[in-house]
C-alpha cells in the first residue's frame, strides 16, 4: 500500500475513531441523565398524587375524576391505583409516542426507568398503593435530534479535516513525487537536479538524491572530458583542430567503399606554398593565426555539405573531401571566394595552389591521391594561385540537366522506395535490427541511396524520400518481425510537417512501430539539438528506437541528449579501421561504449571489414557491429 493511502487510510480512522467515541459517550451520558430524572420524577409525582388523594374522601367517583384529570394532562404514560389487598381499582394507560424515531434507534438506547409509588392513606389506615410511570417517549425523540446533529457536526468537521488534510497530503506528495521522478531518471541515466522541500525529512532526502545526481553527473563529464582530450589527441592536429593526416586518410577510405552515400564527389587539397619563408618572415603566432583562418574557412565549406570531411595532411597542405556530385568547377569557386581575401591580407604576396579531383566511390585510395598530387604539383608548377583539376567522368545516370533529374526522382518517389538490408548483430550474432538503406526506380535499376541523394537534396525532397522509405518499411513490418533501421534527413528533423506525417503513420501502425529504428547523423543532431529531442519525446509513446550514426569526432556533446530517451549509437567506421592494431583507438572506444552504457545507450560499430576488427570490438565491450563482414542467417 502506498504512503499516500496509508495516510489516508489513518486520517480516516481517527476521523471516525473521534466520531464514534463522541457518539458513544454523548448518548451514553444523556440516556443515564434521562434515566435519573425521569425515576425521580416518577417517585416525585407518584408522593404529590398519593398525599392529595390521602386528604380526599375514598368515593370511588372523586377518585377515578382525580385520576382522570391527571392523566389527561397528557404527562404519564400509566397510572395505576390498587387496594391494600394488591387488587386493582383504577388504571390508566396511554401508548408511547414515538412513531417519528426510528425503531433500531428506540431498541438501541431502550430506556429502563422504575415506576414511581406512593401509599394512599384513609385516616390511620392504608387505603391503597399508587404506582405512577411519566411518559418518557419524548426523551427517545430528544436523543434522536441530539445524534442527528452530532452527526451533522461530524460530517461538517469531518468535511473541513478532509480538505485541510488534502492540503497537506497534497504539500507532501509533490516532493515525492519529484523524488519518485528523479530517482526513475537516475535509473534511464538522466542525472536531474530537484528543488528541495520545506519538509526536513524530504529535504535531505531531496539533497541526498541531488548529491548523488550531481556527482555521477560530474564523474561522466569528466570521463567525457578525458575522453575528448584523448580523440583530440588521437584525430585532430594541435594548431588547426582540423582532422591529422591518419584520421583523414582512414575516412576517405571510408568514403570509397561505401556506395549508399559515396556514390561520387570531388578531392581539394590546397597548399600554402613556400611556409618556412612565411613562418621566417611573419613569424609563428602570425603563422599559425593564417593557418587557423584558412582552416577556418574550409570549415565553414565543410558544414554546408553534409557527409564532408576536411584535415590537415602535414604542415603546408590541407584537404577537403565533398561528396553529393559537386563539379571540380564548383569546388574551384568556392575556394576562391573563401581562401584568396585571407591571402590578400597578408603582408607579401602569398601562393596558394589549388588541386582538384573529382572521384567515383570504387576508384582505389592510392589512385585517386596520385591523381590528386599530379594536379597538385601542375599548379604548383604554373604558380601563384593557379587551380588544376581533371575532368569529371560521365555520370552513370543519363540525366542531361536539372529538369530531367526533377521529373526522373519525382516519378521515381509516386513509385515507391525499394529498401536494402544490411544486418547488425550483437555481440552473440543476434540480430538487432536491419539497415535498410532506400533504392529509387532510375534509368531502368534500382540505384543506390549515393547515385541520388545530392540531387535530393537539391530538389528538396528529403522529406518525400524519408515519409516514403518509413511508409515502406512500415508495411514490411506489419509481415515481418525482423526490426528495420531507417535514415532520416536534417531537413526533415526541421519540418514540422513531417512530424506530423510521422506520427500519422506511425498511429496507423501502431506494432510495427515498436520496430522501426529511426537514425540521424551525430552532427545534425547536435546543430538541431531542440528539434531532435522533440522528435524523440514523440516517438517514445510509440515505442519507437532512436539513435545516431556515424558517432565521433562531437561524441562529448552527447551529453546534451541524455534525456532524450537516446536509444543507441553507431560509431563512425573511421574510428573502427584497423582497431585490432591500434591500441590507443582500443582505449578510445572502450571509454566510449563505457560511458554509452552508463547513459544506458547502446553502442555499435560501423564499418566492420574483418574478423580480427570484429573480435576486438566485442572485447573493447561494444553492443554490436555492422559492415562488410557482418552475415545473419535466418
């Protein structure tokens, strides 16, 4: 039984413990005072009648009109007058009057009150005994109104406690139920703080649980913080914070083998020519301030194109990777109006070759850098700020201009999204759910997601391809019991026409909803961070999972989203490469998964190409992986 019945439960009881004993007591007392006055005036009445009668002559007529007269006066209930002898001569009775008490009430408070008697005397002898009995029903009736508004009173005070003690119930019920709902965010890892109560007892329960609270709150922010040193450490380079040359080198591989997002794109490398003569002549701080302001404005490039990646290859070169079909000449452009103002500004005339490729996903790594060199050292060759690029190759799709692209994926979307699978296993070679990547009707075949998602995006249409591939993963699921992971959009986290398309069809369908694994990328997650933890907080009540991918380099925001009801994290295939060598990834990783678990969040490997990756994975204590050495038969 709660706490909150409980007290109920004993206001109740002395409420009604008071109630009874008042009653008891209060009738108790005025029958036991009834009884007495009425035998006294019974003994009373019966002397005064007896020594009026003694004065009288015995004519047995003057008599019964003495007697008659009395008992008219309506106040006895029975006279009776026998001779010496014991036999009777006169009697008068009269019933009770009661009939407006009820009967339980009469048998419950049954008064029990002697006659009154009295000796008539004639002269010197004994005439006769009177026994005389008052009429006492009105004392029934006078008992009956005194309960009656005993009760009236009860129930009026009883209405005014029940209130009063609501009051109070009410005060202490919700800081309980603030600790009852921050103990159960402790338990799905949101480390909440409480206002304390007035209450002594709650408040330093309240305390206790804000202690505990924070401290495990600051023991994950400072795991997070050496965690984030040690990935700096690891990926990025000390004076630009841009992506090293290994981290680079590992996405870009990433890059080539994977066709649903990689279909195509363009390489740049830009070098600052000449920089031991710049670092001589401006020296480092100035040095290092130009580079930071270059890095600065491939950055921004970088954010504007989703699935981009940009590092520092060594001191003097800088590379940046933009897929979803960019032209070389689009790439030269942009690079132009971002990096020449910065170079303008410098003290002396300052080189900055430009080499430009552009790149098919199955091209091999080491071809494409060749490629990228040869142009590189071309512009180099011509000087100053010359940019060289080689040619696009003919896209696989025969789609000559914007128009066609427009017409060829609307119609392709009014046919329906084909979904892909890719299987992700736990740690035993469960299944937790299937990737299902979407495939678009275009040119005569079922394309891959790359082949057309720039254009998607171009277009706008990435809320009509995600509403499109969750309707059709919605109906598998009302077939199959396998769970499907599906992609959502940036522009469709934003769009409050596709939540409430979402949730139309997620009503529609309400089991297979608690299959569907919806998954953003960890950027637009935290870029969006109040549109993401709506879309969350609305798909809670349908039992629907959610995650991110391609989790890394801004893995220590994540704590900005730990009472989202965050379902699961897919680590970035960059960081998953060759994990079986590389011991400080390993120790990377495993702070990862640790601090995931403790937010209760499950953590998955992306990206996972051999067995010996895969092994050390599960010991580093990751929940599950996916990649090209991920089978599922079943």
């Amino acid at each position: 039984m709660s706490l909150i019945k409980q007290l109920w439960l004993a206001i109740a009881t002395v409420l009604l413990l008071a109630f009874g004993g008042s009653l008891i007591v209060g009738l108790s007392t005025s029958r036991h005072y009834i009884e007495q006055e009425v035998r006294i005036k019974n003994a009373d009445n019966a002397n005064a009648l007896a020594l009026s009668m003694s004065q009288l002559d015995k004519d047995p007529v003057t008599i019964e009109l003495l007697l008659a007269a009395q008992f008219d006066t309506g106040h006895y209930r029975r006279i009776e007058l026998r001779d010496s002898a014991g036999d009777l001569i006169l009697r008068r009775e009269a019933p009770p009057f009661i009939a407006d008490v009820p009967g339980w009430f009469v048998d419950l408070t049954h008064f029990t009150i002697p006659p009154g008697h009295a000796v008539v005397q004639d002269g010197w002898r004994q005439y006769g005994t009177l026994m005389l009995e008052s009429q006492h029903s009105y004392a029934y009736r006078s008992l009956w109104q005194s309960a009656q508004q005993l009760v009236a009173w009860f129930a009026f005070a009883a209405l005014i406690s029940a209130l009063i003690a609501w009051w109070i119930v009410r005060r202490i019920r919700r800081p309980l139920a603030a600790v009852i709902d921050q103990a159960n965010d402790i338990g799905n890892r949101r480390f909440t703080i409480a206002p304390e109560p007035r209450t002594q007892e709650l408040r330093e329960l309240v305390a206790a649980m804000n202690r505990l609270s924070g401290s495990v709150r600051q023991m994950l922010t400072r795991e997070s913080g050496k965690l984030e040193d040690l990935r700096r450490k690891l990926q990025q380079d000390a004076t630009t914070g841009l992506a090293n040359r290994a981290y680079f080198m590992t996405h870009l591989q990433h890059a080539l083998d994977n066709k649903e997002v990689f279909h195509q794109g363009c390489l740049a490398m830009v070098r600052v020519a000449d920089l031991e003569a710049l670092n001589a002549k401006l020296g480092r701080p100035e040095t290092d301030r130009f580079l930071h302001e270059i890095a600065t404005a491939l950055h921004e490039l970088s954010l504007e194109h989703h699935e981009s990646q940009l590092g520092r290859l060594n001191g003097s070169d800088f590379a940046i990777l933009l897929p979803h079909g960019m032209t070389p000449d689009d790439v030269a452009d942009q690079l132009t109006q971002r990096l020449h103002p910065l170079a303008d500004r410098q003290p002396s005339l300052l080189d900055l070759p430009i080499g430009i490729v552009a790149f098919k996903h199955d091209v091999p790594r080491e071809t494409l850098l060749s490629q990228l060199d040869g142009e590189l050292a071309r512009a180099e060759a011509r000087g100053g700020r010359s940019i060289c690029m080689t040619e696009p190759t003919p896209d696989v799709l025969k789609y000559r201009n914007h128009a066609e692209w427009r017409h060829a994926l609307e119609t392709a979307l009014e046919q329906g999204v084909r979904l892909a699978r890719y299987p992700v296993l736990d740690a035993e070679g469960k299944l937790l759910h299937m990737e299902c990547p979407s495939r678009l009707w275009l040119d005569g075949d079922w394309q891959p997601a790359g082949t057309y998602l720039a254009w998607i995006t171009r277009f706008q249409l990435d809320e009509a391809l995600d509403l499109a591939s969750i309707e059709s993963a919605l109906r598998t699921l009302e077939q199959e019991q396998a769970p499907m992971a599906l992609n959502l959009s940036a522009r469709s986290l934003a769009s409050s026409g596709f939540h409430q398309r979402l949730h139309e069809l997620l009503l529609a369908h309400p089991e297979a909803a608690r299959r569907l694994w919806l998954e953003l990328p960890e950027t637009v997650a935290i870029h969006q961070l109040k549109d993401f933890q709506s879309l969350c907080h609305a798909l809670q009540r349908f039992g629907c999972h959610i995650g991110l991918e391609h989790v890394g380099q801004q893995f220590t925001h994540l704590a900005d989203l730990q009472g989202s009801g965050l379902s699961y994290l897919k680590f970035d295939a960059s960081l998953i490469r060759d994990i079986d060598q590389q011991t400080a990834h390993q120790t990377l990783l495993r702070g990862m998964a640790t601090l995931s678990h403790s937010l209760g969040i499950l953590a998955i490997a992306e990206g996972v190409k051999t067995p010996e990756e895969r092994q050390a994975l599960v010991e580093i204590g990751m929940d599950g992986v996916t990649g090209p050495v991920v089978k599922f038969e079943g």
